[in-house]
C-alpha cells in the first residue's frame, strides 16, 4: 500500500507537544535497543529495493532565478529564441501572446524542418481557458492536475483542462505514452506540445502528454525523505509517557516507486513498559499505464511484544488500479499473494513456533481534500491467511491533516491493527486481537 501520500513527498520533521518532562524515559532507550535494530533491518531492506520510482519531486534546474537567460541554459538545447533578460509583467503578456500566435501560424502552414521555437519572456506562463495569463514556474504535471508557482498567487493548482496555453522556456522533462521522455523548453497548444530538444524540436498530441517533471533527470531530483518524532509524558499521581518515531524514504521517477517506510512505538505507565512495536514497510512500484500499476515486490514487518510477535514477515507481489481521480478524491484498490512468517515470543504446548502460511492480501488507499489545505488519507489492508485462517491480519491508517502555514501542519494519524485469532502465551494469557493507536502532531515542512 501506499505511504503518507503520493503527493508531493518532501523532508519534514514531526512533533508532538510534550505535557511534562520526566526520568523515566530511560526506561524507554533501556528497552528499545531490539526495536533499532529492527528498523535498520528495515531501513536496510529498502535500500536494497530502492532503484527507480512516481511521486514526482521538484528541484530547481540550476541555482539562478528563471530572471535571465542562464537559467534557461542546459545541456545542448539551444537557447535560441530565448530573450535575454526577463520582460516587465505587462509587455511580457503581450510578448508571449504574439509568440504563441505566431507558433500557432506556423502550426497551421507546417512546420520547417529548421523550426525554432520563438519565447516571449524567460519565465513559465500559463493560460487559462478564461483567458487568464498567469506568470511563473512549472512545478509540475501528473495526473489531470497542473502545480504552478505564480509569481503573485503563490503556489496554485489547476486542472489541466482548464489550461489552454503553456509557454516555458525553462527545460523540463515530458513524460507522453509509450514511455516517451522528452527533455527542453516547450509550448502546450490546444492540441499538441512541442518541445525544443537538443536535436531539434519534438511535436506530440497533448492527449498523450502524461506528466511534466520539473527540469532534467538527475538522480538528486528523485530522492525525497520524511522523518516524525513525538513524545508524550505524565507526572505525579499518573507516570506514564510514550515515545513515537516515523521515517520515510522514497525514491520516485516518472513510472517507478520505490518505498521504505518505519513507524515505532515505545510506551511506559508506572516504569513498566505497556507498548513496544515496531512497523517496517518497502515496496516497489511499477506504473503501467495512468490506470494500472504493478508491485513486484513488496513486505510488511512487525515487531510486537505485547502481541507476541517476534517477528511477522509478509512478502508478496501484488497489482492495483486507480478506481477514479477528481479534483478532491482520490481512490485505488490493490489485490495480490504473500508468503508470511510468524514467529511468537512464547507459546502453549502444542502450538507450532514459528508458522509459515500463504496469504492473498486486498487493500484500498484513499485521499480526500475537503477544501483548501485540508486534507484525509486513509489505508487498509488485508492479509486473508488460507493455510491458517486465524493469523489473519489486518492493519489501517487514518491521517487527518490541516495546512497551518506554509512550513506548518496540523495532523491527527490513527492506526489500527488485528489478528483474528492470536494464540495464548506460554503462561496461557491470550493478546488482544485489537490494537488501536492515536498519534497527534505538528509536522513542520523543509523544503
């Protein structure tokens, strides 16, 4: 399944409030040390998958601003045709509309063989089906959705039907069907793109346009990380506190995700220690087309010691399909098979330890933004255990999230797990089969 959001994923740092500071966090770090190396076990899985992934991530082409020619400059795509300094708002409007004029004329007669794309500013301007010119930079395009950084209105999301016009001098990477990757300054039309390349220029139908990926491929632009920390505690009539770690690391491109995710718990109440989990996720996955995608390879481990498990390892492969996308729901379903090793802390007499099963695991990701900045992202999956029906699992997210500032978030994440029907201990206590957790936060963004 997929992580905290397919969206855009950028580093942050979570905090939950403190309520007071006390001695017996020492009680956490002194039990714990299972728990770390259980999440590098993880971290190191992941690396191993982590090749190519489609949660695009922008990073500027170069340091200088779009303002002057050098920041149009890459590589062997010529620069011809690009003015040399950026042109005032109001002639730079009439300028790019004549420019786009002028390439629709062409259109029109055919292009020559020598054919140069003739900008109007050095900045990316967008227009609307209004009419609307809006100035800027392309952040980026992928899945009917447009992210543009206007230069007045701040970061700005459209349809990518309500865009008539694209004008960029800036050099990005466009994604069409039939895995064909374009690289150069470009012009979008009602009908077709066309794109100056270092061997000339491109022209494709704008209905085959998949994504624009900000700038050129480089590895750098791929990588993206999210890291959360929280910490709770009571003093006085009630001691008790908890400490809560989340690390994510993705590697994303224009048709492949690769994914490492961690989630860690550690709690105590009266010094004695009532929560100690530990949740590894890595995943890679494959984009087949806008509808369909393909994981090959994927895994789940859990460490639990309140629910007597040692160690829960579900590799599978499975496959999913986007059920629908508008401009505030999201919605994918996925369905595949696994292999999973269970191993208990303890056992009764006569209760195999460890087991090994099949499983054919359903799941289902939605997002939901209800308005501006306000967004819920819910998970769930189902491991249905055949070869031993009462191991199976399931495990489901919850993450509430209100856009405070800029680098700011508000977010409530509930988790929730169950085993159908966990078996006793060697003391002949049985583990709940439910397990339920509410984390409150405040994430702040970088970068």
């Amino acid at each position: 399944m997929r992580g905290a959001g397919e969206r855009s994923l950028r580093s942050r740092i979570i905090c939950s409030p403190a309520r007071a500071s006390i001695d017996p966090t020492a009680v956490l770090w002194g039990k714990s040390r299972c728990g770390a190396a259980f999440a590098l076990a993880v971290l190191a899985m992941a690396f191993s998958f982590a090749r190519p992934s489609a949660a695009q991530v922008e990073v500027p082409l170069t340091d200088n601003p779009p303002g002057s020619r050098d920041s149009t400059s890459s590589g062997d795509v010529t620069s011809e045709g690009v003015p040399e300094q950026a042109v005032e708002a109001d002639q730079a409007v009439i300028e790019v509309d004549e420019a786009m004029g002028e390439i629709e004329a062409e259109i029109e007669e055919g292009l020559p063989a020598d054919f140069t794309i003739r900008f109007g500013d050095t900045y990316d301007w967008l227009r609307l089906t209004s009419g609307e010119w809006l100035k800027g930079t392309v952040k980026r395009m992928r899945d009917t959705r447009i992210e543009f950084d206007s230069d007045k209105l701040d970061l700005v999301e459209f349809d990518w039907e309500k865009v008539e016009q694209l004008h960029s001098p800036q050099v990005h990477t466009y994604v069409f069907k039939d895995k064909v990757d374009v690289v150069g300054r470009a012009v979008v039309m009602k009908d077709k793109v066309l794109v100056e390349t270092a061997d000339g220029v491109e022209t494709h139908a704008r209905n085959e346009l998949l994504s624009i990926v900000a700038g050129e491929p480089r590895e750098r632009n791929w990588w993206s990380s999210k890291l959360g920390l929280g910490f709770s505690a009571n003093a006085g009539n009630t001691n008790q506190g908890s400490l809560t770690a989340y690390f994510e690391l993705a590697r994303a491109d224009y048709r492949t995700l690769s994914r490492l995710r961690y989630d860690g718990t550690i709690g105590y109440a009266n010094r004695e220690e009532n929560v100690n989990r530990h949740i590894g996720t890595a995943e890679v996955r494959l984009y087949l087309s806008q509808r369909w995608y393909f994981v090959p390879a994927e895994a789940q481990l859990l460490n639990d010691r309140f629910q007597n498990i040692h160690l829960r390892a579900t590799p599978g492969a499975s496959a999913g399909v986007h059920v629908f996308e508008t401009k505030k729901v999201e919605w994918d379903l996925e369905a595949g098979l696994g292999y999973q090793y269970l191993e208990f802390l303890s056992t009764a007499a006569g209760v195999k330890n460890p087991q090994s099963d099949g499983f054919v695991s359903v799941g289902t990701w939605a997002d939901f933004e209800f308005v501006d900045d306000v967004d819920l992202e819910l998970e769930w999956q189902t491991n249905i255990v055949y070869t031993t029906i009462g191991n199976t699992n399931h495990t489901g997210r919850a993450t509430f999230s209100v856009e405070v500032t800029e680098i700011f978030d508000f977010e409530t994440k509930f988790i929730f797990l169950r085993t159908e029907n966990p078996p006793p201990r060697s003391d002949g206590t049985v583990p709940a089969k439910n397990d339920y957790q509410l984390i409150v936060s405040v994430a702040l963004e970088i970068g």
